[in-house]
C-alpha cells in the first residue's frame, strides 16, 4: 500500500477538508467521553441500575484501550480510509442503540460497540495526520487534534447537562448520528490513498489473545479491591489468567508473519521509551481528570462548572504547547523538548502539592495550565518522534502501540489512584462509622493521589531522558540510517 502522494504529504488543497473531518471524527471520541458523566443521575433514574453505572465509562474504556493496536496493524495492511470509516460506522450504531437502550445491563453492553468505533477512531485520525503532514507541520496539526480535547472537556459536560435536563438523556448519544455522517462523508469525498493489492495473512490468534488478555488485566485491576477482594479467588484468578493470555500472545507473535502488534516495536529504544512516556501521560491526566473535580467541588466548595472550568485549564494549556512544539524540537530535537515539557510537568505536580482546603480555584487552574504546557511538550513530540522512525507500512503499528500504551496508563492510572484514595478514606473512622466522608478525609484522599500523580511525572521526566539523541531530521520527516540504528536496544 502506498499512499496518494509517494511521498507521504497530501497536496494542500486536499488537506483542509480531511485535517477539519479529522477533528469532527475526534471530536466523536472526545465529547462521549465526557458527556455522559453529568447525564448519568437522569440515566439512572430512567432504567435504573445506580450501582452498575460505572461500568459505562469502564466497559468503554476497555473496548477502546484493547483494539487500538488491532485497528492500527489494520491500517497498515489494508489503508487508512477503510479502517477509519469502519470505526465510525461502528459508533454510530453503537450510538444509536445506546439511545434507544431500556436497562442500565444493555446501555453497558451498547457502550462497547461504541468502545470499539472508538478504538478505531482515534488512532488512524492521528496515522492519517502523520502521512499527510510533514514533519515541521505535525505538531502543530496534532495541536489542531489536542485543542478538540479541550474544547470537548468543557462542551461536552455542558451538553450533557442540557440534554438530560431539557430534552432526554438519550440525546446525549443521538446528537453523534450528524457528526457521524458528516465526518464519513467528508472522508469519503475528500481523502483517497492507493491500495496495492495483496493477499494478507491477518493474525486473528494473536489479535483474540491481546485482546482478551488486556481485557482480563484491565478488568482485574479496575474492579479489584471493590467489586472483589484483591487476594480473593476471582481477584487472582482473572489476573492470572490475563498474565498467562499476554504471555501466550508474545509466543505466537514470534512466529506468525505478520503479526498484530510486531515485538520490535518494544526492541527499538526510541519506541520503547516513548511508549513508557505515553503510559506515563495517560495516567496523569485520568489522574487529574478524576480528581481534580472532586477537590474543587467538596474540598474548595464550588459548583460543577466552576470545577469544570478549572480543570479545563489543563486542556487549553496542552494544544497551545503541542502547537508550538515542531517550533522547539526543530531547532533543539525531540528529546530536548520533551526533557523541557517533563520538567514542566514535574513543577506543576509538585505545587499539586501545596493545595490544600484554603487553596483558591484560581491557583488551581494556574497548576492545571502549566501541567497542560508541559504535557503539550512532551505527548507530540515523543508521538512525533516515533512516527518519524518508521516508513509508511509501519505507521499505523507504531501510531496505535503508542495510543494503546496511553490506554492502558489511563486504565491502571485510574484503578491505582482510586485504590489510593479508598484507602485513604478508609482509614478514617469518621467515614467508616457514618458513611459521610468529611472535607478532612477528602482533602488527605486528593492529596494522597496527587502525590501519586508526582510520582509519575518524574517517572515520565526518567522516561523521555532514556530516550536515544536522534538526528536532526530532514524535510520529510524520514530519520537517517545512522539515526535509526542508534535506537536498537
């Protein structure tokens, strides 16, 4: 397969309405996952099932975090379009019947077909930008993707809050059938890329391994310690058998031909690297996504939208770093702006720190934004840096390795950091007697998982300084033969 422009880079006049039905197909990605939190009291007092709600983010977040890798080697064997219009058809049904769902039991099994649009969605989006885009200019157009985030952070709770209240909830899924359409169509109409025929062999073993093994691993990590005991029976058991499912994926891998989710991909210390740093950003920002809501909210005193509205500082600060970023590691390489973007990151989790009860909402959203700048240093740049190693062929693979690894940091990120503030409130007798958490207890829970989100920002700061120095590269975004050597482990 060989795309339009032989070497990688559309003609300009085509790229517009593909770069602006990227961002629409984003946007699906980025507002359901932020949506229907603020819907979920009207969900539930429709179907029911209170305690089965949070499966709706947990189901979605698995389907999508499992497939990524899949529907990136996909990419590579059959092309972009056919991968990506495949994702939206599949959450737009997934949508539709989420909205026409009649029990909390079937909207959870609806949501994973829309997990599994998603996976596909989300990183061919960003591969696509990568073929079309030379090097100087992908940062700046994967801050374009980035800005959508941060507009979504704050659209999409504020529709949802909308549509629960005047109109029905299930319009939170229904309002993605014209995006759908649109997005689709703009893609069939404007992007086109030749195909060359071939007879792939598809690694079904591995991809049903990989699959379920991150499924099982994932599931037992975000329901350990509540829906099971961690040491119990089905606690052990679903890790365990996710372990030996992963191990078995790695055998056969070996072997097949063409294999899902190729083990250079981990050999290659560039890549490597930046897929630790991805799983480091994912499980700070679900980190920060989670909490600091919460602490705005019960610790400071405020509103939901005030809430919102400091958080969102994270999200606006992100793409206008990202923008800027092709800028910096022009002129001073990859890992010198990443290592700048993670010091960044370092300074905003340790003042994460001073926060306290009598903290303002603005020092809040100051601490947000600097981490957002330093995210935005750091995610394009490593994600760039790994695009840029490979050819083509390998693109879609090593684009959805580095996703999938941001999916999976977002998953254990947000297991880990509840553990730690379960644990935390419950040492306090307070709560365990009355039931009611108190202020106090919150505060020492938030303060407890900041920690823990410091902890993983120099855990990502050691990351990107292991990465390897790579050359400065040329105009097309394809590093020297020197370069790719030196990042063989």
């Amino acid at each position: 397969m060989i795309p339009v422009n032989p070497n990688g880079v559309g003609l300009r006049s085509d790229r517009g309405p593909i770069l602006i039905a990227l961002m629409l197909s984003t946007s699906l990605v980025a507002i359901d996952s932020t949506i229907i939190a603020t819907a979920v009291p009207s969900i539930v007092s429709s179907i029911g099932g209170f305690s089965e709600f949070p499966w709706l983010f947990s189901i979605y977040l698995l389907a999508q975090a499992v497939t990524v890798p899949v529907y990136g080697k996909l990419a590579d064997l059959f092309g972009r379009k056919p991968v990506i219009l495949f994702g939206i058809a599949l959450f737009l049904v997934g949508s539709i019947l989420c909205g026409f769902a009649w029990n909390m039991g079937v909207l959870i099994a609806f949501r994973v077909v829309q997990g599994l649009g998603a996976g596909a969605i989300q990183p061919i989006s960003i591969t696509i930008v990568g073929d079309l885009y030379s090097l100087q200019e992908r940062a700046r157009v994967q801050g374009y993707l980035a800005s959508v985030w941060g507009i979504s952070s704050v659209v999409g709770p504020t529709l949802g809050g909308v549509f629960s209240e005047y109109i029905s909830w299930r319009w939170i899924f229904f309002v993605n059938i014209p995006l759908c359409v649109l997005a689709a169509v703009m893609l069939i109409r404007n992007f086109s890329e030749r195909v060359e025929r071939s007879h792939p062999r598809i690694d079904y073993g591995g991809a049903a391994l990989l699959t379920t093994g991150c499924t099982l691993l994932i599931l037992g990590v975000l329901e350990g310690g509540q829906s099971w005991p961690w040491w119990s029976v089905p606690g052990v058991a679903i890790l365990a058998c996710g372990a030996l499912l992963i191990t078995g994926f790695v055998l056969v891998e070996r072997r097949v031909p063409e294999p899902v989710l190729p083990l250079w991909v981990f050999s290659r210390r560039l890549l490597l690297t930046t897929s630790l740093v991805s799983a480091g950003v994912g499980a700070v920002v679900l980190g920060l996504t989670s909490y600091i809501p919460t602490f705005v909210q019960d610790v400071l005193g405020t509103g939901p939208v005030v809430a919102g509205f400091a958080l969102a500082t994270l999200t606006l600060g992100w793409p206008v770093a990202a923008a800027q970023s092709g800028k910096v590691y022009l002129r001073i390489g990859f890992r010198s702006c990443a290592l700048i973007g993670s010091v960044l990151v370092v300074l905003g989790t340790a003042l994460l720190l001073l926060l306290d009860a009598s903290s303002s909402v603005g020092q809040v959203a100051a601490t947000c934004f600097v981490i957002g700048l330093g995210m935005g240093l750091v995610a394009s740049p490593t994600l760039v840096a790994s695009q840029s190693s490979v050819g083509w062929q390998e693109r879609g693979v090593v684009t959805g390795n580095n996703l999938f690894c941001r999916s999976i940091g977002s998953a254990l990120g947000v297991a880990v950091f509840g553990a730690i503030a379960n644990a935390t409130l419950g040492s306090n007798h307070s709560t365990l007697s009355t039931g009611h958490v108190s202020a106090a207890a919150l505060t020492a829970a938030t303060q407890h998982v900041f920690i823990g989100v410091a902890v993983l920002s120099v855990a990502i700061a050691v990351a990107v300084a292991l990465m390897p120095r790579v050359g400065a590269p040329d105009t097309t975004g394809s590093p020297s033969r020197a370069d790719l050597d030196q990042q063989i482990v």
